[in-house]
C-alpha cells in the first residue's frame, strides 16, 4: 500500500529512534509514542510531517520519492516570490502544494488546484491543474477528463448531490447577484451558496474575489500569457471547457481563472488574452475554469496586518474620500470595475472622485515602505 516512498528521521534530542514502514508496519524503538501518521500518495508531490516522540526528541518528515522535497507547511516570508508550501487533502488523496508570497503582498498557492507542480512554462500541461465550474467543489467534476451531464434540479448547488460529472446547458443560470461560492463546508450549500473548494487548504484559504485579482493583476503587471507565467505566482495557461458541450478552448494559449464574485453574466474571472489582462472579465458559471486559491490577509506578516488598518472613509462616497494612516504615501492608483486605470488626485490625504461615475472601484496605495495596500470602494 505503501510503494515508492522515503523518509526522512532526524534525531532532535538524546536516544535513538527507528521508524520502519512495510505495508502499515510502524515502529518506535526505546517506547516512542507516535502522536500521528499521515499516509501519502506516491505519485504526488505529498510532503507532510509525522511526530513520533511525545518527548519530542525525534521528529520524522515524508518526502516524495522522486523530488525528495519535504514539505514544513511553513508560510512564505515577507518578500515578494518568497517560498512556502502547504499540505491538505483533494481528491481523496494527502497533496502538498508550493505557495508564494505574490507582489501583492498575500499569500497565494504557486500551482493550479489539481496540478502536480508548478509551472515550468507557461504551456506547461502538468501545472494546468483541474477546471471548476462556479459554485461546485472537489467533487470530481473538475478533472479534465470527467463525463458531461445535463442540468440538475434544482439548478443550484443543493441540487449536486450525487452529481460528479461536468454539467453542460447552463449551470447555475439565475445569476443572481447574492449568489455565492464562499461556503466552509458541504454543509453550507444552500440554493445560492456553492461550498469554495479552497476552503478544504485550511484556516484562512478563500477562493480570491474580483478585488483579489484585480490588485494581484496591478501589482504583478499581468497583461499576457508570458507576464503570467513570469509573476511570482507562476500563472500557467490551461485554456477553459466550454459550458454548452464540454469541449476545451486555448489550452496552452489563454488563462481563466474564477474569482467568487458573481456578475449578471454568470460569474467575474481573470481572463489573460493574447494582448491583455481583465481582472473583472464576466462568464457563465458552467464554464469549466482554473482555481487559484489566495490566504486571507489576516494570515501575513506584521507589516502587513498592520496596514490593514489604515482608514480609507466614507465608504459609500459622494465624492471625497478621506486616508488615515501615519505612513506616507507614495503612490496612488484607482482602477474601475472594467480594470482600467482612472485619473484621480490625491492632496493631503484625501482622494477626490467627484464626477466619476456610480459603481465600485478598486483604490490601491503603495505606502514609502514599500508595503501596498487595497481597498473597495463604492461610489454613488
């Protein structure tokens, strides 16, 4: 059952330890307690961690066969295309994927979820990773090569059970703006609430909103295919599966990834073209599409926590927004809902948007220490 892996035992205080694994065979010489084992795949880059000692004197890590990479589950540093990495389980099996501190300054995975590495180029097949329709999970749906079925009923999450094949027709149709694909668990679907796969990473882990990609897209200049596979994040191009007959467009060529905010249209996702980047692209929910999971903010360093607290009011504006904060600012940028760049003058901490138009925009500040910041902003 246990083909194909090596370990790793260091010794962290006095004595002598012996793990030995033959078939579920597990051994503590000297009556070492195991706290816990983790049983991994050999075909992936699963990387986790067994405590054997309650003493703690020794301490033993699993490494994939081939690479020989073991993962921590230690967040990256503080710097831009810092490395971490993060053990979790998908698709029924133990996985450990690398993350990055993005130009953005949160916490993202470097791969696709489904994907056995990160990319290596930007036409890279093993780092494409599986396609998800909006609002479903790890259900096996996603796989690149699952069956297709019509529409359920009802035509909303509470209506999958027992579905694990690609839908075709038109998921999830209703488009309602209070839809949601933010749910913790199968237990949280509802008729407008999808259960986020990225929740099953852990404490923190989210499907990124619209306001994600748009900052992460500013920060890292994506604006093509070759930008994207050269941004910290590694951003591979795995093409989408259509949402009518389940066929695949620009493998290879395009990048589509969801975002969890809903549209009119369906759903908003970070198309990557040819010749540009759209953070606040729109499409139907049956699309089968890339999911790139981001660490909520809470989870980074000192700095930037601290920055979460600088002050941008009212929130709804009329016209002049206010900045509190006791750290200079160097620059300012506000993008609108389409993610294009809009004028805007900033005196004495204040932001005037007198005369745009009503709808949200995206304030984004990068502070003289280097630290960016980013905020939604409604206007009336």
């Amino acid at each position: 059952m246990l083909k194909n892996l090596h370990f790793a035992i260091r010794k962290i205080g006095v004595g002598l330890g012996l793990i030995g694994i033959a078939n579920t065979f597990l051994y503590a010489q000297q009556g070492d307690v195991i706290n816990r084992l983790r049983v991994v795949s050999a075909k992936r880059n699963v990387n986790n961690q067994i405590s054997i000692d309650t003493s703690g004197k020794y301490g033993a890590s699993y490494a994939d066969f081939s690479t020989g990479k073991v993962c921590t589950n230690t967040d990256p540093g503080n710097n831009p295309g810092d490395i971490g990495c993060v053990s979790f389980t998908y698709k029924e099996e133990p996985v450990s994927y690398s993350t990055v501190r993005g130009k953005d300054g949160k916490i993202w995975l470097q791969q696709n979820l489904g994907s056995t590495q990160v990319a290596t180029s930007m036409s890279d097949e093993e780092s494409y990773g599986d396609l998800f329709q909006w609002g479903r999970w790890d259900d096996w749906h996603q796989v690149r090569n699952s069956p297709t079925t019509g529409t359920p009923s009802p035509n909303s999450p509470d209506g999958l059970v027992g579905i694990s094949s690609f839908i075709t027709g038109s998921w999830w149709a209703g488009n309602t703006l209070t839809d949601q694909w933010t749910g913790n668990s199968a237990a949280s679907i509802s008729s407008n609430e999808g259960f986020d796969p990225c929740k099953a990473i852990g404490q923190g882990w989210k499907m990124p909103s619209q306001t994600d990609w748009v900052a992460l897209q500013n920060a890292e200049v994506i604006n093509n295919p070759t930008a994207a596979y050269n941004s910290t994040l590694k951003l591979p191009a795995a093409g989408y599966r259509g949402s009518t007959t389940g066929d695949f467009t620009f493998v290879g060529q395009r990048g589509y990834y969801w975002s969890s905010t809903p549209s009119s249209s369906g759903a908003k996702y970070f198309y990557i073209g040819s010749v540009l980047g759209n953070a606040a692209a729109g499409g139907p929910r049956g699309q089968g599409q890339s999911v790139r999971c981001v660490k909520e903010a809470s989870s980074l360093g000192t700095s930037e926590t601290k920055l979460n607290t600088v002050g941008i009011y009212p929130n709804p504006t009329n016209g002049i927004l206010h900045i509190k904060t006791g750290t200079p600012i160097e620059s300012l940028k506000v993008v609108n809902e389409a993610g294009q760049s809009v004028e805007v003058l900033l005196s004495n901490n204040e932001i005037n948007m007198r005369g745009f138009p009503s709808g949200i925009y995206i304030v984004q500040l990068k502070f003289k220490n280097g630290q960016p910041f980013f905020k939604k902003i409604v206007k009336k």
